[in-house]
C-alpha cells in the first residue's frame, strides 16, 4: 500500500472511529488524520502479531477492520489522556 493510500485509509479510520465512540471528539481533520494513521498502525501491528495478518490491500475488509479497531484505541487512550468526558 502506498504512502498516500495509507493517509486515505487513515483519515477514513479516524473519522469513523470518531463516529463510532460517543462523545464530543474534537480535533479538526488534521487530528483525524494523524489519530487514524497512529491507529493503522497500532492495528496493523496488532493485527500482524496476533492474527498474522497481510494488509497490503487497500480494499481489504480485513486491513480496514484492524485500522478501525487500532484508531478506536488509540482515541480511547487519547481521550484517558487529555480528559475528554464521553457522554451518550
């Protein structure tokens, strides 16, 4: 996967991670982009040690569930750190 397509697939991944968790996230997109990317990441990593996942493919379901999930993490942490509240 090229360098642009792991931007995309980052900013995708942020952006639905921040509608999944409920909440107020802010951050702009360039936050969005940069907890996505970290997130890919985090759930390639993950995914490569305990699945022993290929994400190479853009538009496997398998590399953008683990973007996903890795981006939900890292939103999670990230809202522990700050101190964002979560509200439903």
């Amino acid at each position: 996967m090229g360098f642009l397509s792991f931007l995309l697939l980052g900013l995708i991944a942020g952006s639905l991670a921040k509608m999944i968790l409920p909440g107020d996230r802010g951050g702009g997109w360039f936050m969005t982009l940069l907890l996505g990317v970290v997130g890919a990441m985090v759930g390639g990593w993950l995914g490569g040690i305990l699945f022993n996942a290929n994400l190479q493919e853009f538009f496997s379901l398998q590399t953008w569930a683990l973007a996903i999930g890795g981006s939900i993490v890292v939103l999670l942490i990230w809202g522990a750190i700050t101190g964002r509240k979560t509200s439903a």
